[in-house]
C-alpha cells in the first residue's frame, strides 16, 4: 500500500456545513449504484467511541489491520450520492483512495496543524496548543 507523502489539504467548513464535518476529493472515486463515479465526499471528526467500538469487533480481533476500515466507515458520512457508508464501502475502495482516507482521518483528528473553529459561528480561531494539557 502507497501512503501518500503530505497530508491531503483541509480546508476550513464553508458556511452551511458543520464545523466537525470537512469536505474531500478521492483520487481515484469509487462507483455508486446507479454506476456513477463519485469522489467528493465528507468525513467527520471522529469521536472516542468511534474509537473504542471497532475493538471489540470479531473482524478486528482476527485481523487488526481491519480497524482502520470500520474506522473510516464510522466517520466518512458521504460519498457522492452514497450517504450510507458501510465496512462494506471502504472495502470497495482502491488502495490509493483508502491510504488518501486515512491520511485525511489523521490530519483532520490531530491535535496539531489545524486550526481551531468556533462551533458557533464556524470562524477559525488563534492557534491554541492542548498537547501538554491531555489529561491534566
């Protein structure tokens, strides 16, 4: 599997889209039902629980490489016109659009080189480091 070098970009919400939800583009697209190529897409940020479930999944116990695709079947919300994402959907992913994915999970879950928004009003707040305080 190929990971992509740099993170993809990610931009701040548009007005209209909540500010835990970020807008992606696979490379390569996958096919919807009616045969559609669909690449654009939205993940939400991820919770604990998104987390903490996936391990007690029998498909993980056997192979835990499979955490990363119930993973991002828990976060990505859309691709296309496809709006129930499943395990079943990031299998039929390719590789380069799945290593894409999984990039962006990091990127938009870290702590560290995103900005911070306000969940009110959607603007980007200054640059505040929460590193050195996790479970203070």
């Amino acid at each position: 599997m190929t990971i992509p070098k740099s993170a993809p970009p990610v931009q701040p919400p548009r007005p209209g889209i909540r500010p835990t939800e970020f807008e992606f583009s696979l490379p390569r697209g996958i096919k919807g039902p009616d045969g559609t190529i669909h690449c654009e897409g939205f993940m939400r940020l991820a919770t604990a629980r998104d987390e903490i479930e996936p391990l007690i999944d029998l498909r993980v116990r056997k192979n835990p490489a499979y955490l990363g695709i119930l993973l991002l079947a828990s976060v990505v919300t859309s691709i296309g016109t496809i709006e129930d994402v499943t395990s079943e959907t990031i299998e039929d992913l390719y590789a380069t659009d799945l290593a894409y994915l999984q990039t962006f999970y990091e990127r938009i879950n870290a702590s560290d080189g995103l900005p911070n928004i306000c969940y009110a009003c959607a603007s980007v707040l200054e640059e505040n480091d929460t590193r050195d305080r996790l479970g203070e």
